[in-house]
C-alpha cells in the first residue's frame, strides 16, 4: 500500500526542511509548501529536490484559501504545520481548510510550554496559550485521530542571539547557570517527517496520544554553552551575569523580539537550578522527553556537533 502523500508547510525552515527530507526518505511523496515557490530551501539542492520527486507548490498558512487549493491539487494526505502568526481565529480557518481539501493527519510544531488542559491556559501565558489554541483546534476538527503536537524544548539556534557577544568575546545573560536541554531544529524535523509518515500509529499505547514532548539529548547550563560555541570558533568567550531587568534589555538589543523576550526569562527563571532545587527538566519528565527524540529521529545531534556545524553563526 502507498505511503499518502505529505505536505510540508515551511519548507524553507531547518525544522520544516528536516521534516521534508526525512518523510521523502521514508518513502512518502513530498509536496512542499510555500508563500515564494521559487525560495531556496536548507539542505534540499535543486538536483536533490528533482531526484527526490519533490513537489512545490504556492500555499501561505495565514490564508485558508491558498490551503485548500494547494491540498487538492497534489492530492495530499498528510501535513506539518507550525503556528503562523497573521491570524484572528488562531488558524481555525486554516485548519478547517485543510480538512475540506482532503487532509487526514497533522503534524503541528508546538512547545514544550503547553502542559495540562489544553484549553485552561491563560492568555497570559503568550507563548504556550497561542500555540495551544491551535492544538483545541485541531482536536476540533480533526478528531484525537487525526493529529499529533510535538513539543520540542529549547533551539540550538536561540543562542543565534548571543553571536554578536561571543564575537566580541563577553556574553552577557541572566541566570547563567540555568541548565537548557539544547535540542537541534534538525532533530525535531526528523522527528516531524517520522510521524508524517507513521500517522497517529505512531503514538500506540502513548499516555499521551495527541502530544509529544520532546527534548535535547543532554542538559547543559548556558554558561557551559557559551564556553562550547566559544571553542567552536576559537575564542575564550567571558561570560557576565545580569539581573533580569537588564537581561531582558539585553536580549533585545540582540535582536530577540519583545514578545519572546519575557517569557524566555521567565523560563529561565523557572528551569534555574540551584542549591537546594532541581529544575522541571531534572527528571523523569525530561528523560521522558529525551527518548522521545531519540525514538522519532533516531540519532540525536549533541550540543558539541551542532556548534561545530554552525559554528558560522558565531565566528567573525
């Protein structure tokens, strides 16, 4: 029996990308989706994208009339998405428009910040409430069926915000020893384009059927980090703890956006570990959410790995 057809929603990203290639290696036809069809894409070469069978096709999440054109015309079954911003109905119509077309299964890009019931997270929480309104809405309409969340931790490539410091040689950031858990966008397509392919099967017998945590394969506090990407290019990189007031500041003189840069702190805040606690990623939750990577993707790409990859981010 064929695999069904899969459809990529941002294509162009590392995670969307990863999503893409590893669907296509699994055997599924891939469709790749996108506001600008003739955009290069991260680590699919036009040779690679024609060998593969690829598919491009113009679709742009925040209008659900792009959607359904895009879903019938290839025929597409299955298909990732993340949260795109530009909407009032927090995707509802896109969601809905994907079903009409003819989808059968979402993979949706979540966060790790969504826990508990769904649908009692406060607007407050920015963040996890905006991503979770899109999992009530896929519940909604696609049924416990016909979707699974991933709820990946913390980017590699957020520390893309210190790149400025460490090649000045000083990073400046709150809580310094806060232990992250570092997971690479990569690994999370990977493990996005194995669900694409598996369906809701994937999750039998899960606890948690619909929604899947997923976590890097080792914490490291962010100052052992800064010291990793600072070995990574050659550089003895100081680092220099700040308060939260002026940590927030600092971050968005880096390029952080407003809306990212509170609740990151306060996220930091929360998985700080001191003397006498242990953070929410100390324990069984975490080592939960770790082989959940390692069972989706496969292998997992270390903080030392990533680093000397990319170490482009950060050297002069």
């Amino acid at each position: 029996m064929p695999l069904p057809t899969t459809i990529i929603f941002g294509p162009t990203g590392h995670v969307g990308s990863a999503a893409a290639r590893t669907a296509q290696q699994l055997g599924a036809k891939v469709v790749l989706a996108m506001r600008d069809p003739q955009k290069p894409i991260k680590g699919l070469s036009y040779d690679q994208e024609k060998e593969g069978g690829f598919e491009r096709v113009q679709a742009d999440l925040t209008k659900p009339e792009t959607i359904g054109h895009a879903v019938r015309t290839t025929g597409a079954k299955h298909a990732f998405i993340y949260l795109a911003f530009g909407t009032t109905d927090h995707m509802r119509s896109t969601i809905e428009a994907l079903k009409a077309g003819g989808i059968e299964f979402v993979v949706f890009l979540s966060s790790i910040s969504v826990e508990g019931d769904i649908r009692e997270i406060p607007p407050a929480d920015f963040i996890s409430y905006a991503h979770a309104q899109i999992e009530v809405n896929l519940d909604e309409v696609f049924g416990t069926d016909g979707y699974i969340a991933i709820r990946p931790a913390y980017f590699n490539t957020n520390a893309g915000g210190w790149a400025g410091m460490i090649r000045e040689g000083e990073v400046k950031i709150a809580y310094p020893d806060a232990k992250l858990d570092w997971i690479s966008p990569e690994d999370i397509g990977k493990a996005a384009g194995t669900l694409l392919v598996q369906g809701i099967q994937a999750t039998k017998g899960a606890e948690q059927r619909n929604s899947i945590p997923l976590c890097g394969p080792k914490l490291v506090s962010q100052r052992d980090a800064v010291g990793i990407f600072g070995r990574a290019v050659g550089k003895d990189v100081k680092v220099t703890e700040l308060d939260e007031k002026d940590g927030v500041k600092n971050m968005l003189e880096n390029g952080v956006p407003e809306f990212v840069a509170g609740p990151l702190m306060t996220m930091l805040r929360a998985w700080y570990r001191d003397e006498e606690g242990l953070g929410p990623f100390e324990g069984e939750a975490y080592e939960k959410a770790a082989a959940n990577l390692r069972k989706y993707a496969g292998t997992v790409t270390s903080l030392e790995e990533w680093a000397e990859a990319n170490k482009g981010i950060f050297s002069v």
